[in-house]
C-alpha cells in the first residue's frame, strides 16, 4: 500500500468524514478491514470492474473510473498500484468489462465506459487500455434526457454477442433505459439501439447496473425505492419487471450491485447500503422455489465510504484471493480489495 493510500484510508476509517449530503457516516467498529487499497485518484472515484487475464489470474487487473472533467479511466494490479491511465475523458462514471468482441476478426476484450458531459460510451481494449471506437458512440440520441451514467455488458451465452445496457441520470418511467448490441466495422467498435426498457420511480436516479450472464438477468437500483429484475436478452421482446426488492433496510441510497457466482446458478448479489457504509446480500437464485424473491441474507460493514460501485470475482487470482476479490469505491479516491473469504464469513455468520 502507497503513503498517498495508506494515509487517506487511515482518514477514513479512523475518523468521521463528511458524506456528500452534509452528513456525517462513520466507519462501523466491526467493519472489514480491506485486503488491499489502491493508489488515490486525483479527482474522484466512482465504479471498477475486474479483467481476469486469460492465462495467468494473478495478472488481472482492476480498472476504475476517475469522475472529474478532466478525469480517466485507470488500470491497478492485484495490489493496488495503478498500471495506466486513459486518455482523458469527460467524466467517466461508471465502467464494466466483457470478453471476445469481434473487431477487424480479431476477439478483443473491453472495457465499456459512460461519459456524461458528451453523451457517449467510449470502448477501449483490454489490458492495454486504448480507445476503439472512434472518438465515442453517442447515446439516448434524440432524447432531451441523456446525461449517461451507468453501464453494464451482457454477453449472450448462445452466440456471444455482446450489449451495453445503459442508464442515464433521468429519464422516462418504461424506457430510462437503452440497450445497445457492440459489433466491430473495420478497426472500430459500433454500437446500435435494440431495446428500450426499465421502470422508474422517479425518487432519485438510475446509476447501478449489473447483468447475470449466465441465468440472463439484468439488475439495477432505482435509488431509494428499490432494485429492479429483468430479462437481458434483447430478442426475447420481454420488457416485463420480473421482480424489485431491497425496498427496506437501506439507509438512503441503494446503489453499487456486484454478483458473487458460486455455480453458474447459485451466489450472492450485493448491493450498497451507500450512506449505511455496508452491503446487502441476497441469494442470485432467489429463495428457494421462488426464483423472483429476494430474502436479505446479511448486511456487511465495510470500511469503504460512501460506495457507488463494486466489482466482484469467484475466480482464483493468487494466494490473497484464493476464493475471489470483492472490490469497491470509497470516498478518499480510492478502492478497497477484499478477499472474497471476508465476505463469506461474514455471511456464514447469519
């Protein structure tokens, strides 16, 4: 852990610190400690998402979004020193990774990320970090309504393709949110509108999104009502709310969802409790015969503050993350790594 790190955090979990609503949220006495902690950003940071690296998981890497005018997406390794920064983008706020999109016949994993002050996702390689698509890819085009916020990618089991759900600060009740099918056209990556869906309470906003690749459900947080189930595959023609729960027990905001596969059927979604300073944890399958409901399971303190986003793997990446990495934003700009056997302690425990 850097000086620069290891002094913010000791800020953080040692002291109050004003949330971004004037309060105060204090670190819980039993909160977990992380793993590790990344190198502070210089402006803000807001949502990671983890890249496995294919042959070697030890040299995986983390990249987070640092959400500033002048702000960029960054790559840390596994203990939180920063590999590279992006060029630089016009607040990045939100970023998730998939695998094999076919550009110039080429399979290239990305990382697809919202840039609020030109209306665009941009798309960039994995893990060299460079842009592939051209400048950016305008969204929510012909809305008044557009401020783009979250991002989550749905790769389709049956043919690989790959779609960017995409979330906005507001937007129509039925259609706040866009879906886009990625492709390759030539050395770029395109994007083109396929569905427009997601019911809005109109509380607050819809940042938080998370796809479940292989049972097909796209999850996000209508803050400060609820979370909100779908299905994620575009030619189903299914728009239909499968489910919304996590309507009690958060403090104000729900916010930052990460799923923790155990099998390709069973895990845990988490979701912020933001300014609780903990996360919630649900079964991904449901109860039992009731795929649509969502009992809490636990409700974890963590030291990180005030977290937007979260990232999660069951995968293997060395011995400090045998059973996987929970990863996610603090204020302080930063981001906290736990071992994923933290969590399930704590889980195990209820």
């Amino acid at each position: 852990m850097k000086n620069k790190s290891l002094v913010a955090f000791l800020l953080l979990t040692l002291s109050f610190m004003a949330c971004k609503d004037g309060k105060l949220a204090p670190v819980a006495p039993n909160a977990l400690k992380p793993t590790a902690v990344t190198e502070a950003l210089p402006h803000d940071t807001d949502d990671p998402s983890i890249w496995i690296h294919p042959t070697d998981a030890s040299k995986s890497i983390i990249v987070g979004t640092d959400k500033d005018t002048d702000g960029a997406l960054y790559a840390f390794d596994l203990n939180g020193k920063i590999l590279k920064k992006s060029i630089v983008l016009q607040r990045p706020n939100n970023v998730d990774i998939a695998y094999g999109l076919l550009i110039d016949g080429k399979k290239v994993d990305i990382a697809v990320t919202t840039e609020r002050e030109t209306n665009k996702i941009r798309i960039f390689s994995l893990p060299d970090l460079e842009p592939i698509d051209n400048g950016g890819i305008p969204v929510f085009e012909g809305d008044t309504e557009r401020d783009p916020m979250g991002v989550a990618l749905y790769t389709r089991p049956s043919d690989k393709k790959i779609f960017a759900v995409v979330g906005r600060k507001t937007g129509p009740s039925g259609s706040y949110l866009w879906q886009y099918e990625l492709s390759g056209n030539g050395k770029a990556a395109v994007a083109k509108v396929v569905r427009k869906f997601g019911n809005y309470s109109g509380k607050k906003e819809i940042e938080a999104i998370a796809v479940d690749n292989e049972l097909g459900f796209v999850y996000y947080c209508d803050e400060q009502f609820g979370i909100r189930k779908y299905k994620a595959d575009p030619s189903l023609n299914d728009n239909k709310e499968l489910a919304i729960f996590g309507k009690t027990g958060f403090k104000a905001d729900n916010e930052g969802i990460a799923i923790y596969k155990k099998t390709d059927s069973t895990g845990y979604i988490l979701v912020s409790n933001q300014q609780a300073n903990t996360f919630m944890v649900y079964p991904r399958e449901g109860s039992k015969g009731k795929p649509n409901e969502y009992p809490l399971l636990a409700e974890i303190p963590t030291s990180t503050i005030e977290c937007d986003g979260a990232d999660v793997t069951n995968v293997n990446l060395g011995p400090k993350y045998k059973n996987g990495l929970f990863v996610a934003m603090s204020n302080g700009m930063t981001f906290h790594y736990y071992t994923w056997d933290l969590i399930q302690k704590r889980i195990d425990k209820k």
